[in-house]
C-alpha cells in the first residue's frame, strides 16, 4: 500500500478518535541507534509559532523520555484498530528490557525527514522535529487533575515536534473511524 503526502489537517479527527480508543505509537530513537514504540494517549495537534506542531506528554520513567532526551525527532503512527493488541502491549512493556517492534510484529521502515523510523502497519504517520520542551509545573497545575493524573509524581514532560512530513496509505480513510 503506497503511503501518499497529506496535509497535517486531514486526519485531525480520526488521529484523536484513535489517540482515545487504543492510544497512538510514539517511536524514538536514542544515541544508540535502536527505535523504541510506546504508546500514547495524551497529546495533541495544532498550529504554534507559525509551524504545525504534534504535542507529546511523556513521563520521565519511560525508557522513551531517555530517547527523547537524546534525540529531537520522534515519529507518530496512527493504528488501525487491529492492532489494539499491539497498542495495549506497548504501553505496559518497556523498551528496556523488550523489543516491541518483534514481539508485536511492527515493521519499522525509514522515514522521509527524521532518523526514527515509522511503523508500517499503521495508516497515518507524523514526522516531527522536537522545537521546545517544557515540564508540566505541579504547583501551576490544577488540582483536581494532579491528583488524579500524578498520584505518584512522575509529572510529564511535554515535547512540541514541528510536523515536518504528514502522509497516510492511501486507503486510511477507509481503515479508521468516521
Ligand atoms: C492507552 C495508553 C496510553 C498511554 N499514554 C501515555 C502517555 O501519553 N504518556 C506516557 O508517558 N505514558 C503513556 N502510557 C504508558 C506508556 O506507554 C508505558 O509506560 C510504556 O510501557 C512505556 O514504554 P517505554 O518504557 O518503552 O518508553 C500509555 C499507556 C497506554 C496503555
């Protein structure tokens, strides 16, 4: 299936409908060489600083937090709901002592614009180049969402990646919800 250039817009929707159902795949790469994929359920997309930009929030105990800190590009896959397995199973294992990628049979191919590769099982994918990092500050946080969200501190770390390259397969559409 060939994967066709879009516009960042296209699948604003569909991207957050799935960020909310299963989650989003969230693939870095550190100083080693070797991608890493976890799955995110928080984050967003928009325009900021004249750029389109994908937000990311990610908490310092992920093996993926070290990546990022090392790296200032990240890929985001949008998955089809047949792999929901697969998004469930890369937010509850770690990267440090798993390798996703074989484990939940995820082809990484090489992307356009960035060193992170892309999973090719996914109909939707956002190439993004890290422009501002910033922690979420508890005392500036609301606290009803503190207590819900950082029971246990571990407060996010959230990423701004400028979307440098958006494109789909070119049946996406037909693959996602409405
Ligand atoms: C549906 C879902 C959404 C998640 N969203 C996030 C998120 O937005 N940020 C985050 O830091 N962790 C999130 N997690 C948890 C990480 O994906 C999980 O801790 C993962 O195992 C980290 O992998 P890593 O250590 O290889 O980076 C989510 C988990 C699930 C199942």
């Amino acid at each position: 299936m060939a994967k066709v250039r879009v516009r960042y817009t296209d699948y604003f929707a569909q991207t957050i409908q799935r960020m909310r159902e299963d989650g989003l795949l969230l693939v870095t790469q550190g100083g080693d060489g070797k991608p890493n994929v976890m799955t995110i359920g928080w984050g967003t997309m928009g325009s900021i600083w004249s750029r389109p930009v994908f937000i990311v929030l990610v908490r310092p105990s992920r093996h993926t937090y070290s990546r990022l800190e090392q790296a200032s590009d990240f890929t985001v896959n949008v998955p089809p709901r047949d792999l929901a397995a697969a998004a469930s199973y890369c937010g509850t294992v770690s990267g440090r002592d798993h390798d996703k990628f074989q484990e939940m049979h995820l082809t990484p191919i090489p992307s356009r614009e960035v060193r992170p590769p892309i999973l090719k099982e996914c109909v939707v994918h956002y190439e993004c180049r890290t422009l501002h990092r910033n922690d979420v500050v508890p005392e500036t946080l609301a606290q009803a969402v503190r207590e819900e969200a950082y029971p246990g501190g571990d407060f996010h770390r959230i990423y701004f990646g400028e979307i440098v390259a958006a494109y789909a397969d070119e049946d996406a559409a037909q693959r996602l919800p409405k």
